[in-house]
C-alpha cells in the first residue's frame, strides 16, 4: 500500500477510537463470510454491532476479546446487515484480518490518544 499523504493532525483527533470487549459473535447475512460482532464500550457508549470478515477466527476465540473501534463514524450497511462502530485490524500474511487489540487488559471505553 502506498503511503499516503500528510495528514493534519486534526484529522486523527476528530476519531473517537475507543476499547470493547466483544461479548456476542454471529454469522452476519452478507454475501462474503462475515461475523456480527456485539462489542461493549461500556458506560456512555454502551453496545454497538460491528460487522467484518474475521473469519479466520473461530468464533469461540472472540469472544471476551478486547479490540479497538471507531465509534463515532455513521453506521454502514453491509447487505442486510449494519455496522455501527468500525472495528480495527490490519492485514496478516495469508491476507485474512488480524484485530488491533490492546496489549493489556484496559478498562472499556478507554480511548486511544
């Protein structure tokens, strides 16, 4: 992927990337293998659906994770399906999603700064 260019900073700040944990994992009704994930943000925030092609994991070993997601993006529709919160991953070496996930236990809805 080519770098993109210069971005100003407040680009970055008007992202609100917050912790969840994903508490619930369904297959979503999408043309391409997809899961709807429930994630809890805690407090304010509560729980928002997310919807991603993570079917290298097996459902069981995402459940109790804790991730990172953009929770203040519009909700996008996916199919049938709508996702709420963009979850992050980045590309692993067979191509399938690995998740960004904090590298400790951090408390929900903290935010990335």
């Amino acid at each position: 992927m080519p770098i993109k260019p210069i971005a100003d900073f407040s680009n970055f700040d008007a992202l609100d990337i917050r912790v969840g944990r994903i508490i619930k994992v369904e297959d979503a009704q999408t043309k391409k293998p997809t899961y709807r994930m429930t994630i809890d943000f805690g407090g304010d925030i509560g729980t928002k659906l997310s919807c991603g092609a993570y079917r290298n994991y097996p459902k069981e070993a995402l459940l109790g994770r804790q991730v990172l997601a953009v929770v203040n993006f519009a909700p996008r529709k996916m199919g049938p399906e709508i996702s709420e919160v963009l979850t992050l991953g980045v590309p692993g070496d067979d191509g399938a999603t690995i998740f960004v996930t904090p590298q400790q236990e951090a408390e929900l809805g903290a935010a990335l700064f």
